[in-house]
C-alpha cells in the first residue's frame, strides 16, 4: 500500500488524474472508482495499455508494477486532493446554495481572474467527486481556486469542506432544492449551513446577501461577515436598475458608484452579482476591471439565458429548477416580457412527498402570469395540468413537436425544468 505523501510525489510528476477511460490524457494517473453500475477496477490495465502512467485500484487485478494498490480508491482520490490543496500556496473559495451557485462561480472566478491566476470547477463537478479532481488541477501559478459544491443530503457540504480546506464560503441562498433527500426545507437549511459551520470552526471568512434571514440565522454573531446586497448594513450595496430591456443592470453604491449592465436575465441575480462585486472589492480589484469582467460574462449553460431565433425570444433556463427558482423565473418573466407569451415548464424532481403540492403551487403561478399559452411537460405536473386547464406533455420531446406546429411568428418563451426534464429538447422546435 502506498502512503498519500508518497502518492503525492508521484502525481507531481504526473499532474493529471482521470476517472475515465474515455477521458485518458496521456501520462495521467488513472483512479478505479466504482458505482453502483459499474466498476472501474475493470478498466485499470485498458487505462495503462491507452497511455496512462499509473492506475490506482482497490481490487486485484493483475501483477502490473503500474497498478498502485490501496483500501478505497475514492476516499484515496479525496486524501489525494486534501493533500495536494495544503500542499500548494492558494486560496480556495468555496460555494454552495439551493439556486444561483454556478453563475455566482463564473462571475466570482471572472472578477478574481483580472488580478490573480484563478482555478473554477469545471460544468458541474461541484461532488464528492467533482470537487478532489478539481483540487488536483491546482498548479503553483495559482493564487485561487473558486470551488462549487453541491449537495442532495446532509452531511454532504461538511465532507466537502473537509476535503477543499475553504479560506472563504458563500451560501448563495436557501431554497426548496433537493427535499426528499435533505428531509424538508429545515434539512436543506441545516445542510447548506455546514459550510458556515466549517469557517466558523477554521477562522474563515463568509461572504454573505444581507437581505436573506436564513443566512443572517446561520451566520449567527460570527464576526468574519462580508456582507453585500440592498441592505444599509451591506458593506457593499447595490440595487437593480433595469430599463425596458430583458437584461439584469446593477447599480452599485457603496462603497463607491458604478452601473453594472450583465447579459443575465432577472432580478434573482443580483445577488449572484453583487457577490462577485464583493469577493472583487474585498480583494482589491478595481470597480472597471470588475464592470468589464461581469459585463463581458456570457452565460451559454441554459442558465439565465436569453436567445434570439427568427423572430422568438428564447428564455432559457432549463438547467436545473426547484420551487424556489420556479417562482423567480416566472416573476421576471411576467415583469420583463411583454407581447405573446409561452411559458413551457419541466417537471421538479427530488421534492419527496411535498412534489404534487410544489406542482400545483407552481401551476397555478404560471397561469397567473398573463402568459397566451402554459405548457407543463411531465408525470409530475399531470394533475396541476388538470385543475389549471394548461396544456400537459408526457415529456418534452412531445412538447417540442407541438411548438413546432403552433409557434407564432413572434413571441417570448421561458423554458425551465429540472435537468432530468431535458428542457432544452424544446430548442429543436425553433430550428
């Protein structure tokens, strides 16, 4: 068995790690995990013969002297990436949150990247997996890591944190995500709060929206608080200024003035925002290199998204959803988009026993909104279809094939779902 120091200078001189055989970089270490469907064990001598240097198991399963034997190819891959992270000089800013955590990354590692050399998780590798491989791509050139974590259960954020070490943290907000498996709004609110229970414990600094109770609750009286957003008790304060337009401009007044214009759509991004303008400010970036690096921020990841196409304008959001985002999709919508309106809705997953009520609540908000026309696509807004009279799709390939046909020549369509919804099928219609 070999120790994580040990392992440690190996993977130094060979700086790539890889859980994939179909993602081989040459010379690379090759780590065997397994799941509940398959077994990378089985794969460790393809991964050598395919040009990896060394491949760590935790089965036998052959004499070669690359295969590097140990206990637990997972919890090695973790220790790896905690060592690793203590090993280089950085600083390493985690965040987590119901909604909002991978744009609040981009904008946060856009801004620090205009005066340090900034590492940011990649997609969504933001779990227990995610977050070691992407420890392991720190290099001595960086001076931040801007890391997400996700989380669907308690107990998650906490192992995160002890695997990245975070100086920094932000909870983006606390919403009603993933409730089957947190156990209720109150588990979400605990399980988020790990991460404040982590800086707390390591002197860290939180960076957080004065103007969310539930995280001035968990919070408490810490004193290491950077706050931002609307609030007179922010440090950094600003406001939304938007004109007739579909995108987000933020207002910043404190601690000095500047117009921020985004190319994000609604208001419930401003604190995503607002927490880039701080982490930057804090940090000692200057206001313009901040402006330019959030002005000049693109979300092209069905986050936020606003797209033009013959004549429809497509706002997509259809990454991910939960009630709490729902809500705030179709109030920026019905504010911000005028003439014909579709919204087109993917089921909510994870929401437990609380799913046919969240779905009716949801339901019942979109026929509110003024819209010509309420699309629901999946099993799990049948009924709320039913009492609403809006039109229900088995999924949205079905969806997609009915806007193909009924598709005015102009309007504005909010598209938004869970990802396992696959939302972003409805694309196919405006070809």
């Amino acid at each position: 068995m070999i120790s994580i120091p040990e392992l440690h200078k190996l993977f130094l001189k060979h700086p790539q790690v890889s859980t994939d055989t179909r993602n081989l970089p040459a010379g690379c270490i090759y780590v065997a995990l397994k799941g509940p469907n398959f077994n990378g064990n089985a794969f460790a001598l393809q991964a050598l013969n395919n040009g990896a240097s060394y491949a760590i198991v935790d089965e036998h399963v052959g004499e070669d002297a690359r295969l590097i034997r140990c206990q637990d190819t997972l919890k090695t891959l973790q220790e790896l990436a905690t060592y690793h992270r203590r090993a280089m000089d950085v600083h390493v800013l985690a965040i987590t949150g119901s909604n909002g955590k991978t744009t609040t990354k981009e904008l946060t590692a856009a801004v620090l990247s205009r005066g340090f050399e900034t590492l940011y998780t990649e997609g969504n590798l933001n779990n227990h997996i995610g977050v070691p491989l992407t420890l392991l791509r720190i290099t001595e050139d960086h001076d931040f890591a801007v890391v997400e974590m996700g989380a669907n259960h308690q107990g998650e954020i906490a192992l995160l944190c002890s695997i990245a070490q975070p100086d920094y943290g932000i909870i983006t907000n606390i919403g009603k995500a993933h409730l089957e498996g947190f156990g209720g709004p109150e588990g979400v609110k605990k399980g988020k709060g790990e991460m404040y229970t982590f800086l707390k414990q390591h002197d860290g600094l939180i960076f957080r929206s004065s103007d969310q109770p539930a995280l001035d609750d968990l919070a408490g009286d810490y004193p290491e608080c950077v706050l931002f957003g609307r609030s007179e008790e922010a440090d950094f304060r600003g406001n939304v200024v938007n004109g007739d337009g579909p995108f987000l401009c933020v207002e910043l007044t404190e601690p000095e003035y500047a117009l921020i214009p985004t190319h994000l759509t609604g208001d419930y991004n401003l604190d995503n925002v607002m927490c880039a303008v701080a982490v930057g400010l804090h940090f000692g970036i200057p206001v313009e290199e901040i402006h330019d690096a959030i002005e000049n921020y693109n979300p092209d990841n069905q986050r936020s998204q606003v797209i033009q196409k013959n004549g429809i304008t497509i706002v997509l959001d259809a990454y991910n959803a939960n009630p709490t985002s729902m809500a705030a999709a179709l109030k920026n919508f019905a504010q911000h988009f005028s003439g014909h309106r579709i919204i087109a809705l993917g089921e909510m997953l994870e929401l437990g026993e609380t799913s046919a009520e969240e779905h009716a609540t949801i339901a019942a908000l979109a026929s509110g909104c003024g819209a010509d026309r309420v699309l629901l696509v999946g099993p799990g807004f049948a009924g709320a279809a039913a009492e609403t009279g809006a039109s229900h799709f088995e999924d949205s390939v079905a969806c997609a094939q009915w806007l193909q046909k009924a598709l005015p020549e102009k309007a504005s369509i909010l598209i938004k779902g869970s990802r396992g919804s696959k939302m972003e099928k409805l694309l196919q219609a405006f070809e």
